[in-house]
C-alpha cells in the first residue's frame, strides 16, 4: 500500500481570491486539512464552496496531532497544511509536522502560493544584497540583543514579522542597532486596511509608539546599501550628514549611528559632521540643540 502525501498550502494574506486554481482542488480532494486556526480556514472554504473536514494544528497542540496525522498518512491518505495566511512552515508551527513527516519517509510536496516574506520584499523598494529573514524576533534578552547586533554590518535586505503590539519596541530597538536605516512597515497587505509606511527605521518608531492594529511584516534596507556601488560614495554620505545635522543632531550622536548603519569608520563620519555643523553656524543656520 502506497503512502500518501501531505500538501503544504499556500493560502491569502487577507483577500480571498488570492488562491491557486492547484491549491483549490488539492484542498478540496485530501481527506484532512489540518488548520493553525479552523475559524480562518473554513471562511476560505466556504468562499469556494469546499467541505473537506478540517483540523485544529497549532503549537499548543503539534504533540498529540502530529502522531495522528503520520498515522493518516500511514494508511494511504493525503493531507494538507494551511497556515492561517501565507505559506506554511515559514514561522509557522507547520515546521515540526513537515519536519515529522519528512522523518517519516513520506512524501511532501508544496502547493506554491502567497508569502508575506515575497510580498513584502516585492513591493519595499529597498536595496539589499540578498534576503535575510528572521521571522519574529526573541522578546527580549541576549539571543534578541545578539540578533540585533548582528545586522549592523550585514548588506541583506533585512525581513521580519512582529505582533502590532511589540512593533514600535521592536522598530526603536532596530534603530538602536542599525542607527536612521531606510526601512518599510507593511500593515494588513492585501487588506482592506493595508498599508505601507516608509522612512527610516526612528521616524518608524516614533509614528507607531502608540500601537497600531493587524498583520505586521517590516523590511530594513541593509548595510551600506544606500548607494548603486559597492561601498557609499562620499557624495551620498555627505547629503546623509547634511539631512542628519538639519535635524540639530551632534557629530557624536550621529557619526555612532551612521558608523554602525553604513559599517563606516565613525572618524570618518565625525570629521565630516563636525565639518558641516562649523560650515552651518558660520551661516547662522544650525542651533545647537
């Protein structure tokens, strides 16, 4: 008896028609779907008038499920994955069921559909040499202040998903590290209420301290990335200083941010600071504040 196949789904962000024509039939043919939340997934299935039964698959719930599911398998079945938006086992509990299944020697095969990590990259507008995903990050504590500290350098366009609760924590903590990175917050894609908010990474603290509602994916340009060469050109850096001493910055405060932005010499960039706050003084256009 041949073994059967679990289906991980790719399934909308939000709008409904973003489904597969593939995805359609495979979730209405298996004889499972196992769901991270069953209220979401029955919504898309009675959008397109599916009955295949379904089956709660969360974190809190992976040990007693996954062994119910391999058995399913065992005997010939085919069962698929949904998250509740985007792909599955992508920051998903569905990582420890395909992990099991694989272990298992069954087959699992991918229904290819919508990504919040694709989409967002797709539509940032960021440079960046490569991806870096990092999912969410840790709360708090050093393996979060090590994550952090380690993209300082990294030129990888940078992609994270964060809770909106956390998110104006998290986009403070990324300017604390990265130093006024270009970056873009992407709220509630393909939703009624979606939105996207560019600046850099304090200007995107400051708009969301108070909080705000919904899917959250936030995209950081990476190191050094601001201009079309290897390395920044000093033209650009200077524009960069000119707009960061405008704002009454002091050399100290910014040449350490941009030194860990650009992955520049923060000598460097103090000399150039100090350079334009004398040339704006002598003009009577800077106030020290």
């Amino acid at each position: 008896m041949s073994h059967g196949t679990l289906f991980v789904v790719g399934t909308p962000l939000g709008n409904l028609e973003d489904v597969t024509l593939r995805a359609l039939r495979v979730l209405e043919t298996v004889s499972l779907i196992a769901a991270e939340d069953t209220r979401v997934t029955k919504k898309l299935l009675e959008r397109h008038g599916l009955r295949t039964p379904l089956a709660s698959f969360r974190e809190q719930n992976a040990d007693r499920v996954i062994p119910d599911i391999l058995a399913r398998l065992a005997s010939g079945a085919d069962v698929a994955l949904v998250s509740d938006a985007g792909t599955p086992s992508v920051s998903d509990p569905g990582l420890a069921l395909v992990a099991a299944v694989a272990a298992r020697g069954f087959a699992v095969r991918p229904i290819p559909g919508p990504s919040a990590l694709a989409a967002a990259v797709s539509v940032a507008g960021l440079p960046g040499e490569g991806v870096r995903f990092l999912g969410f990050l840790a709360r708090s504590g050093r393996r979060r202040k090590d994550r952090l500290a380690s993209l300082a350098h990294d030129p990888s366009l940078v992609v994270l998903y964060e809770s909106p609760g956390r998110l104006a924590r998290t986009l403070l903590d990324l300017s604390l590290a990265l130093g006024p990175r270009l970056a873009v917050v992407l709220r509630e894609m393909t939703k009624i209420h979606e939105e996207a908010a560019r600046g850099t990474l304090p200007e995107l603290a400051a708009r969301y301290e108070r909080g705000t509602k919904g899917e959250v994916t936030v995209v950081v340009a990476g190191a050094a990335c601001e201009s079309e060469g290897d390395e920044i050109t000093e033209t650009r850096l200077a524009e960069i200083i000119r707009g960061e001493v405008a704002k009454g910055r002091s050399a100290k405060d910014l040449s350490a941010d941009l030194s860990r932005s650009l992955g520049l010499p923060r000598r460097r960039i103090y000399e150039l600071a100090v350079t334009e706050i004398s040339s704006r003084k002598g003009t009577g256009s800077y106030e020290n504040r």
